[in-house]
C-alpha cells in the first residue's frame, strides 16, 4: 500500500527542551497505527505536529512530516489550515469539551464544515446523518438536534469521531481517545473507530497508554519512552514478542482490550 503519512527522523522541541528524538514511521490508506507509552513519553506531541498545534513554545527543530509529498512543517499556516479538517482529521482526549454548551450539536458541526467548503444545510443533515448511523446512533436527528450537556461521555466522544469524519479526511489523528471512559464504553467506540477504517478506507494514528486498545485496533505499532521510539513493526510481532523490556512491562501492566 502506498504511504500516505511518513515522518523522518523527527525531533520536537518545546522552549529548547527535546520531547521527541529522532521518530521515524509510516502510515499507509487503511492503515492503523498505534502509539503507545506511558505519560510523558511524547506521543500526542508527535500527532499535533502533523497539524501544527504544538503552540507558540513547540517547534520541529529536526527531520520531515510528510503527508502526500507536502513536508507538513514547512507549510504556510494558511495552507496548513486548509488541509486540518478535510484532509488530516482529529479525535481529542475529551470530545466533549470542545462543544460548546449553549448551541445544538447540529449547529457546532454545520459550523465546522463551512469554515472549510461551501455545503448546503440539507446536504450537510443527509451527510451528518449517513455517517452517525454507520457508527451506531440509531436517532441521528436527535443527536443533531441535542445540546453537548444531553448527550453521555461516550455518546460525546462518538461525536468527536463522526465530526472528524464530516469531510472524510485521508488521515484520522486520535488523542488518546478511549482514555476517559469506562471499559464498556471504550470497547465500543474501537469497534467504531474500526469501522470508520473499513466503511472510508480512512488511516488512523491512534494514541494512547493502553496497550488492549491498540491489540485491539493496530496494524502496527510504535512504542515510545522519554521521547525515543523503543520498539516499532508489525502489532502481531511487538505485542506478541517483544523484543525490549519497556513493552514487556507496559504489556503486563495495562488491562487489555480483546478483540471480539
């Protein structure tokens, strides 16, 4: 499968302080890669780069993003902008507090979607609609039609998916995006992530501390320390057989999350 995401010998710093050291990886179309450590290790620091949200303090001081044959670092901010949200999409730690609480979450969502394309308000229900019902909602309409503070924590963070999903980006980045839920809910929304990758072909870079989530989801994994990549391959090999220390005792410290 063609690349469609590749990072090169990536360095990040934040005020002169190095909080990701000499990363490399690759993700292809349709392709699920974990990152995996503990907190600190600067796994959401690499994801934020790729959109330019490391703030005014970070900056990739080192090495490549590249997406599509453009080196993402290098892009003016406009031209940045214009690619988060229809190309590079993201799912944060806590959907839910980036809705505001006074307007509906039909009108949040219309709200992102025409700050990148031009999109009629009916074409925009049909296509919010097609998309909350292929990841579970029975009644998108009332979803839509739902103030934030009505709807639950899962129900929120499947929000989160479907309003990343609206203008069906090539590359979905989630932030530790099962982390605040409990394990119920957490089962259910990897199995919607997962059948996001199936039903648009979308490429996930999927972070997070836990390690049954990414058995569950990763075609191939990475796992950090301190900033540095410690293990990287195929899931199968680095969960099955690690090869470092550091995957032998996150492996046998985090509860897992079985695929069904």
């Amino acid at each position: 499968m063609a690349e469609i995401l590749k990072y090169e010998h990536v360095d990040i710093t934040y005020n002169g302080f190095k909080a990701v050291k000499d990363v490399s990886f690759t993700v292809s179309k349709g392709e699920i890669l974990g990152i995996v450590g503990e907190s600190g290790s600067g796994k959401s620091t690499l994801i934020k780069a790729a959109m330019g949200l490391l703030g005014p303090a970070g900056l990739v001081t080192r090495g490549d993003i590249w997406y599509k044959g453009k080196n993402l670092p290098d892009l003016p901010e406009n031209e940045l902008r214009r690619l988060n949200g229809p190309e590079l999409g993201m799912i944060f730690q806590s959907a839910g507090s980036s809705f505001c609480p006074i307007r509906t979450v039909g009108a949040q969502l219309y709200e992102s979607v025409t700050e990148h394309i031009a999109m009629p308000r009916e074409r925009f229900t049909a296509r919010a609609l097609d998309i909350l019902e292929k990841i579970g909602f029975e009644n998108g309409q009332r979803v839509l039609d739902s103030y934030p503070f009505e709807l639950s924590g899962g129900m929120q963070q499947r929000v989160g998916i479907a309003a990343a999903m609206l203008l069906n980006p090539s590359v979905l980045l989630a932030d530790e995006p099962t982390s605040a839920l409990d394990v119920s809910v957490q089962k259910q929304v990897v199995e919607e992530m997962l059948l996001v990758r199936e039903s648009f072909g979308t490429a996930i870079v999927l972070v997070t501390h836990n390690i049954g989530v990414i058995g569950a989801m990763a075609d191939k994994v990475l796992v950090m320390k301190n900033g540095e990549t410690v293990e990287y391959g195929e899931a199968k090999q680095v969960l099955n057989h690690p090869q470092e220390e550091y995957t032998r005792t996150l492996m046998s410290a985090v509860p897992k999350l079985r695929r069904a």
